[in-house]
C-alpha cells in the first residue's frame, strides 16, 4: 500500500486560470507560495520560499477561480508529483505539481463576498455529516476578527 497526500497553506502568487476541456470539465490552475524563517550559514535569518503549481477540478476549480485572487491565504489538500521539464534556455528544471483534493479559502475581515472562515470547497459526500456539523458550528462561533486555524483531525493524519 502506498500514500501520497500534501497540506499547503500559502498565498496565491497570481489569479487563477480556469479553462474547460473539450468534454466539458472545468480546471483551474494556480500558484500557491509557501514560506518559512530559517538561519543561514552565517546566523542571519532568511525567508525560504517555495513554490507549488495547484490544478483543481469540476465545482472545485470554478468556485477557486470565483474566489481567489493572488494574494490570498489558502488551505490545500492534494496529492503531489514532481515535473521534469527544460526551459527556454535549455536548462532542466524541476516543479512541484499538487492535484488539489480539498481547498479551503481562508478568508480575512472585509473579504465581501468571500465564503466564511475556512469554507471547503470539497465534495461535501466524502465526509460524514457529524464532522460537517461539527465543522460548520466551530466556523460560526470563531472570531470574524482574524483567520481562523484549519482544524485537523485524527483520521486526517496519515500515520
């Protein structure tokens, strides 16, 4: 048995793009950026950021592509896979690559029009219904002041 799966949380570098294939199917794509504080050789902290290309698929990809703009903070779940390809210049390059099952907009004070603090844009079907209740009432009592912490529960974890 093997297991693939990936949580980011990040910022979009750029809009998303959305497109249909020929049968109809919506996909949208887009950067996500990560980031983290290190110290380098010589002491001194620096920003490590890292890039991943996200695609999203079906309702998931249309309303990503209604409700995210660069810049905004977002929840990930996906599977990931890394792409080999030379640029321009001739050079091999490497890119990560997530197939977004799961996106949740985290959503900021005066974002109008925005879904609720970590809204899930999944298909509802894969969870059961007590832990979307459960979800769903500790969205509505959470402070509308600041982001809200994405909730991971035991049966997410794979190990």
């Amino acid at each position: 048995m093997s297991f693939n799966k990936i949580i980011i949380i990040g910022n979009l570098g750029r809009d998303p793009e959305l497109r249909y294939t020929p049968q109809g199917s919506a996909v949208c794509n887009f950067p996500v950026a990560t980031s983290e504080r290190r110290k380098n050789a010589t002491g001194e902290q620096e920003e490590i950021t890292t890039w991943f290309r996200v695609s999203t698929w079906g309702r998931q990809a249309e309303l990503a592509n209604e409700y995210l703009t660069k810049g905004k903070p977002v929840y990930i779940e996906g599977r990931l896979r890394v792409e080999e390809y030379t640029d321009r210049d001739g050079k091999s390059r490497t890119s990560l690559e997530v197939n977004a099952t799961d996106v949740q907009f985290i959503s900021q004070r005066g974002d109008e029009g925005m879904p609720s603090v970590g809204h899930t844009v999944n298909n509802a079907a894969q969870k059961p219904a007590a832990a979307q209740a459960a979800g769903a009432k500790a969205a509505a009592q959470a402070p509308s002041a600041k982001p809200q912490a994405v909730e991971i529960q035991d049966d997410d974890i794979p190990f």
